[in-house]
C-alpha cells in the first residue's frame, strides 16, 4: 500500500527494475526466423548474413554437417564414413541434424536463422510432414521471410554462376564476365567525373568484389546444377509440390511478421531491409556472451576479489567508460553453483553477460555458460547449498539418519572421517557441498 502511494506522490519517477528486466528476458522466448524462397533466390547468403547481425545461430544443410563433422558428434562420423566411401549423405541424417540443432541448448538462449527447410527433397519426409514439423517446433518461428523473384530471372542468374575448382567459392555473372564488368567499370568512372565517392565505401567495394585477372576466369567452371535446363527443372518443381503448402504456412502467419522481399535486389540491400523491419518490430537480438581476456599477459591468480573484479571490468568493454559490473555470483562459478557445489572461479575464465561479470571454474563449466547461461542465472540462483553434518556416538544412527535426509531431500550422502572424531557428513544436492 504504502509503494503503490509512494508511485502516485512521484508520477515522473523511473520505475524501472533492473533485476526484472533481467529476469524478463531470461525468461523470454529468443528470436526464431525461417527464410524461405525458390532455389537460387539468395535464401543461404541472407540467412548466414542476418544470423551474425541479429546473434543468432545459423542453421542450414551444409553448416549442421560441417558442423558435426569438426565436433566428431555421432552424426558427424556417420557423415564422414559416408564422405570417405563417396557417398551422399541421406536427406534422413540431415533431417535429423538440423532439428537437432534447433533444439539445442545454444538456440534456446540464442535463436536461429533457418534456411534450406523445408527441402525439395522427399526421400524422407514429405513437404506436408516437414511443414507440419516447423509447426510444432519447441522454438517456433517468429518471423517468415519470403525471398519473391520471377522463374526468367532466377534461371538466368542461376545459369550465370561460376565455382572456382581449388576454393570452391561461387561467382556470380558480374562477378566473372569481362564484358559486364568493362560496362560497370566505364559506368563508374562516368559516376567519378560527375560526384567524388567517399573513399571508404571504395575500399570496402574493392574488398566485397576483389579484381580478377584475366587468367582466373578460364580456371572457373560451372556447375551441372547450374546449367539452365537443370535449373528450370528445380524452379518448376518448387512450384509443384512446395509452393502451394508454403503459401499455405505464410497465410497463417500474422501479416505483420511475414516479409516478402525482391529477389532482384542486392543482397546487401535485403539485409538492410529485414533489420529495418526488425527494428520497427521490436524484435530483441541474441545476447552474446564476451570473454574477459586481456592482450597483455597479466597475471591475476594472485589478486583480492575486489582488485581482480577491477582489473576484469576493464577488458573488452562495449563502449568508453562502460565498465563490466559485478554480478551477485561474485567469484563463485554458476554452472558449479547450480549443480551444488560452491567453487571459485578461475580469473581466465572470466566472461561476461548482460554487462555483469561471471567467473566460470573450468572449461567445460565455461562451454556449457557460453551455449545457454540461461538455467544458471535464473531465480532461485545464486543458492548456495546447505551443508549439513551429523555427528554422535558409534552406532547411534548416524549412517540411517544421513541416508533418509539425503532421500528426502534429493541430495547425496557421502560419510567421511574428518578431523573432529565421531563425526560424519552428509551432502545434499545441490543444497550440500562436501566439506572435510
């Protein structure tokens, strides 16, 4: 009563609570965006674009298998035995490794960016099952995009692609064609004698599209997926048996989270269209997690816990004078926290998250903050656990009474001599950390 009459005396005043923003977003759901589009509509590059703006995760065919592949996950070396007998990896697999990943830990904190998925592939599941899949995601989308471009001008621009055979990077038509990039370059000399261009823009230009020598171009090939008559195969079957069941999906999308964009513009200007539209919306960004690592070799093993928060506050900050805070964590490692054990954390391992700082005590505690922090930093945490000792006589029941303590409480007995004799202690988890 008496808060709610101190609100109405200070009508102007700032109620805003930073713990609950805090908690607000922990608790919130990330951002989830699915690209869709014909095959060669630029889906792939917009999507790899907007997941490293927006701070998301990245989630296509190729990237979950190259994924897997580096990390040696069970489908990892099942890909790479398939690789090395010169097989194709089975649409099955790839199925099951992209929703996988759109379950995982890190696009539960992070969100993701799909591309690729729904597939013109049916080997495995039909369009039908694989939409229907997308519906009843744990992380469903927010966001559609539809990249739109007409069958004559997709074709073209697919039959106008080039692979480099020893890099494998792909080139578009004004990427390779002598005689399209001449027409640009007297095109650009004309634009320089009538306005000076601002020399940054020229320099990042030169590094998008690097100049080629004559002698690269004949090095390049194309693609049978990307002769025309292939091609025309592809858009025609999108628009078979695909294009119907999408417009099906996007009509039961709110207008207002549905973007449909133009295939024929550039893609640095899509991007900047979907982040527009993305601002307007109020949709949040991933929140990045930022390790606190110095340049300089500095030697912080030995530090107080305040002199070492000083030290850590400085690293990597965001903006001048915008210091990293101490978090109620303190040194003490969240992830150990959580699973009922309080242990310092090592000053190497410093990261930080929403401007606070937090110390993690391993590196495998410091993987599992940097995929998902979330399940550690919600309330109740920090809880630190109760420790509980049980002592008396030889045979007086201390055994029995740890267990059923233990039992009741979900915790773990352990019975150890410690140096006050006649004594045990038993440990519950995770409000029992072992002590001898």
């Amino acid at each position: 009563m008496d808060s709610q009459e101190a609100k109405q005396n200070q009508p102007f005043a700032d109620i805003f609570d930073e713990d609950e923003a805090e908690k607000s977003f922990l608790l919130s759901k990330p951002t989830c965006i699915i690209v869709l589009g014909k095959p060669g509509s630029g889906k792939k590059t917009l999507a790899r674009k907007l997941a490293q703006i927006w701070k998301c995760i990245f989630i296509e065919a190729l990237e979950v298998i190259q994924t897997n592949i580096d990390e040696e996950t069970e489908y990892g070396l099942k890909c790479q035995e398939l690789l090395f007998k010169g097989q194709n990896v089975s649409e099955e697999l790839v199925t099951k490794m992209i929703l996988k990943k759109i379950e995982s830990s890190e696009a539960s904190h992070f969100g993701y960016v799909l591309s690729g998925f729904p597939s013109l592939s049916e080997e495995y599941m039909t369009i039908s099952q694989q939409i229907e899949k997308i519906k009843n995601l744990k992380l469903k989308p927010d966001l559609l995009i539809n990249i739109k471009c007409s069958d004559y001008d997709l074709c073209q621009r697919i039959s106008g692609q080039r692979q480099h055979p020893d890099s494998g990077q792909v080139y578009q038509r004004n990427q390779w064609d002598p005689n399209i990039i001449e027409k640009h370059n007297k095109q650009k000399d004309q634009h320089e004698e009538n306005e000076e261009e601002d020399e940054e823009q020229e320099e990042e230009e030169a590094a998008e599209h690097p100049p080629m020598k004559a002698d690269f171009f004949h090095q390049l090939v194309q693609r049978p997926e990307d002769f025309l008559e292939n091609a025309e195969e592809r858009v025609g079957m999108y628009k078979d048996i695909m294009l119907h069941p999408l417009e099906d999906l996007m009509a039961e999308q709110d207008c207002q989270y549905l973007i449909e964009l133009d295939g024929n513009q550039p893609p640095d200007d899509l991007l900047v269209s979907v982040v527009v539209r993305l601002q307007s919306l109020g949709i949040p960004n991933g929140a990045p997690i930022t390790r606190l690592q110095s340049q300089e070799e500095e030697m912080l093993e030995g530090l107080e816990s305040d002199e070492l928060f000083r030290v850590l506050s400085s690293y990597n900050r965001i903006a001048h004078r915008c210091r990293w805070r101490r978090s109620r964590w303190g040194q003490a490692c969240p992830v150990a926290l959580k699973e009922g054990d309080i242990l310092m954390g090592n000053p190497d391992l410093a990261v930080s998250f929403l401007g606070k700082m937090y110390i993690l005590s391993s590196p495998e505690a410091l993987k599992t903050f940097m995929l998902n922090p979330r399940p550690y930093l919600l309330p109740p945490m920090p809880l630190p656990p109760c420790k509980v000792l049980v002592f008396g006589p030889p045979l007086s029941g201390r055994t029995t009474v740890c267990n059923l303590i233990a039992q009741k409480y979900k915790g773990k007995e352990t019975c150890k001599n410690i140096v006050v004799p006649k004594k045990q202690m038993i440990l519950k988890k995770p409000l029992i950390t072992e002590r001898d």
